[in-house]
C-alpha cells in the first residue's frame, strides 16, 4: 500500500471515531454538527472508503454538501479534509 494511502487510511480511521463519539453525543442529548440520520449515513461512506481506499472503486457524496451545515465542532472540516484527500488518491 502506498504512503499516502496509509495516511488516508489513518485518516479514515480518526474520521470514524470522531463520527462515533458524534453519535454517542446524539444520544446524550448533547449538541453535534451533523443530525443522527446524516452520521450515520457518513459513517458508513467512511468505513467503505477504509475498505477500498480507491475513488475508482467507492466515491462517496458527504464531501458535496456537507460544507453547508455549520461547522462548530470541527467535523465537517475533518470530513471536508478527508473527502478532498481520499480523492485525490
């Protein structure tokens, strides 16, 4: 595997656990950047790319729309950032 298909690999991983703790934060009630329908369905783009870390293969479609929502707890940047970056491989 190539060097920076480790780092995205690495990154996914990060992203999934930053959309993980997002989710346990819905369900506390607490406030997140992204609805509980919207991580989810995230969620399982970003495991998908883990898997395939090829854009030939898997191209997801969060990095389209979610530069709309607000970004006041820095997921939609680590998204954003990891959407341009898979693609890019």
């Amino acid at each position: 595997m190539s060097n920076q298909k480790d780092l995205v690999k690495i990154d996914c991983e990060a992203a999934i656990k930053r959309l993980t703790f997002a989710k346990e934060n819905h369900e506390k009630k607490l406030p997140e950047d992204l609805s509980i329908e919207m991580i989810d369905r995230i969620l399982f783009e970003v495991q998908t790319m883990t898997e395939t870390l090829s854009p030939q293969v898997f191209r997801p479609t969060f990095g389209k729309f979610i530069l709309d929502w607000p970004d006041e707890h820095g997921l939609i940047s680590l998204l954003s950032e990891l959407s341009y970056r898979y693609e890019r491989l």
